[in-house]
C-alpha cells in the first residue's frame, strides 16, 4: 500500500524480494523513497529512535525471511551526479556502474574497477568497496554525511573515513552518506575502455552474475593467509554444498547464490558451515563481509554472533 506523510511516500509490508540482489523473500513492516537529501534527513530524523536502515542497491545484504521492523530508506531515487573538470561528485544512490561509464564518456581515468561492481554509491563507500586492486578510497576526496548524532550534515574527508580493506567509518552507524566527491585523471578513451573490458571479461566465470541471485564474495580473503577464502572452503570439500535452497557455488567457492527459494535461515546454515569447517580444518576464522538485516531467531543470534566476532 503507498500512503504518504508530509508528502514523502512510504509503502506498508513491502516487498523486498527486488530489493537485493540475493532475492530473498522479505518484508519491509515500513519502506520509504525519498527523491533528495532533505527527504532522506526528514525521515532519519523522524525515525531516530526506530533504528532506520539505509539500503543502496541491497547487494551485499542478507534480508531476514522473517521480515524487517525497522524503517527501511532506499536511496535508489537519490542519483544525480557531476562532473567538473577532473573531479566528478554523485548522490548516494546513483550506481557506480553508471559512475564508471560516465567517466569513460569524460575521458577520465580511476573509476575501471567500478565496471563489474552491483553497488550504489552509498553502499560502495560503507564497505569501501573493491576490485582488481583499486578501491574506492583510491580517488576518494571528501563525503557530504548527515550526522546521526549531532543532527547535522558535515564534510569528512578522505582521511576521516577510516578506510581500509572493506571497512569505512560509516560502519559504526553514525553517519549517512548523502553524496561523495572524486578525483579522477584525464587518460584516453581507448586505455579507459579497454580496462573496463579486461575487467568484464576477469569477472565472466569467477563469479555468479545477478542472473544467479547472489551477494558477491561471502567472506574477505583472511590476512597473512597464502590462500584465499574461496580456497579454504574448496580444500574443506564444500563446492556444490546445499541447505535447502542455498548452495556454495559450483565455480567459485566463495560465492553462495539462491537456487529459487532461499531463507536467510538456510544462508546462515550455509555460510556457518563453511566457517566452521574452515575453522576446524585451518584454525582460520573467516569474517563474513555480507551485513544482516531484520528479525533473527536465537539459534540464528547465536551462530551470526560467532561468524560476525
Ligand atoms: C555479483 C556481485 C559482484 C560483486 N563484486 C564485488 C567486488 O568486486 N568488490 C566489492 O567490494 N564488492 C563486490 N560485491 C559486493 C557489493 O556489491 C558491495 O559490498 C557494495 O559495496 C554494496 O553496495 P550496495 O549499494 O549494494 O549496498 P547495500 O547492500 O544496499 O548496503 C550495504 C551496507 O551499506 C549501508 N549503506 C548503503 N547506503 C548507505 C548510505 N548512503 N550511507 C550509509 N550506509 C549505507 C547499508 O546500510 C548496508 O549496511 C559484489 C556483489 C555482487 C552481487
């Protein structure tokens, strides 16, 4: 149902299923849209005390089966972007994907490894998103942020986002990202373009596209650790692995995608599993990089609290 307050639309036990890329089925109890920054400060404002949560493209999110009480605030409708000379700035919501092809129509270098990433730019900044040695920290120049606890939106810049290898400051929840600002360097078009293709075709076979529902790499590669995480969970055995729904991927191990009617509760079952095999086989603790949102029962408390410590 759409209703309306002070003329920022909201919707009622909303579906999510759309909303993120590993396609759980998913309710929203309260879903909302706002077109612009002052919307989107409305509303935090508003929900303070109700816990909103702020979604770019969901695709590094693991929806709850059981559905999602608090407010949910997509920034999908928040996508402008800028670019003056070198420097190029852009809403939370716009898709780095989008962000990647404008700079090659600009002849502008430093966004390739943006290409094959399924993220908005919000969510990309949160988890400092990366690939093919580049992250977004790389060009990063400032972030206009609205301050949860001071009420107020501020600039931070680059060396006050904490970032590092997926991690940013905007983790600890204080801050919302309304839009970023960039430096990127004049290159030709033919150098740009033909990155951008290498990183495509690097992609094709290494992992799931969207077509296969999935949320990008389950765990971050350990540090000190000659093997990457999909490695460990290979030499455990666990390629092709299922719990309902839920599978480890056949090509990739450190992919797990939704084979038609995956649970959040499976996708816990899977990925503990995985952990824990790991962890009995290496003595490794693999860090799970997807984020959880939404009612949980107290099985599943227990386990997320152990993959997440
Ligand atoms: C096929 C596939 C390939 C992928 N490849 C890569 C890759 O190469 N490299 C990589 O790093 N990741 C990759 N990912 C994972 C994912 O795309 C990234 O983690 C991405 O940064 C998530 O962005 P999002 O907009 O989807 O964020 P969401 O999943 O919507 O949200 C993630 C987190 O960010 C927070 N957030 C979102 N917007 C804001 C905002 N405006 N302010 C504050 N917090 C916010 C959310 O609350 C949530 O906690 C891949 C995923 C898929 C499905």
């Amino acid at each position: 149902m759409i209703c309306s307050q002070n003329d920022i639309k909201f919707y009622n036990d909303f579906q999510l299923t759309n909303f993120n890329t590993l396609k759980i089925k998913s309710t929203a109890k309260y879903f909302y849209m706002p077109d612009n920054d002052g919307e989107l400060i409305t509303l935090l404002k508003k929900y303070k005390n109700l816990n909103p949560i702020v979604i770019g493209n969901g695709s590094n999110i693991l929806f709850s089966s059981k559905g999602v009480e608090e407010p949910v605030i997509y920034t999908g409708k928040m996508k402008s972007s800028i670019i003056i000379g070198n420097i190029l700035e852009a809403q939370a919501g716009v898709k780095v994907q989008t962000l990647s092809k404008l700079a090659l129509d600009k002849k502008l270098s430093g966004f390739e490894f943006l290409i094959g990433i399924p993220a908005s730019l919000g969510g990309a900044c949160y988890m400092n998103a990366g690939a093919h040695g580049c992250s977004i920290s790389n060009n990063f120049i400032s972030a206009k942020v609205y301050d949860i606890e001071k009420n107020k939106v501020i600039t931070l810049k680059k060396e006050d986002m904490n970032f590092s290898y997926r991690h940013s400051i905007l983790k600890e929840k204080r801050y919302i990202l309304l839009s970023a600002k960039f430096e990127l360097k004049k290159a030709p078009s033919e150098e740009i373009k033909s990155k951008m293709d290498e990183n495509i075709i690097f992609r094709k076979n290494r992992q799931p596209n969207l077509a296969i529902p999935n949320a990008g790499s389950v765990f971050k590669n350990p540090e000190n650790c000659e093997f990457s995480a999909g490695a460990l969970i290979d030499k455990c055995n666990l390629r092709g692995f299922q719990i309902g729904d839920v599978q480890v991927w056949e090509n990739h191990c450190n992919f797990v995608i939704n084979k038609g009617k995956a649970t959040s509760s499976d996708y816990i079952d899977v990925i503990f599993e995985m952990y824990s095999r790991v962890k009995e086989k290496f003595n490794i603790e693999l860090t799970p990089e997807i984020i959880y949102i939404g009612k949980m029962s107290k099985s599943e408390k227990e386990k997320w609290k152990i993959l997440k410590k």
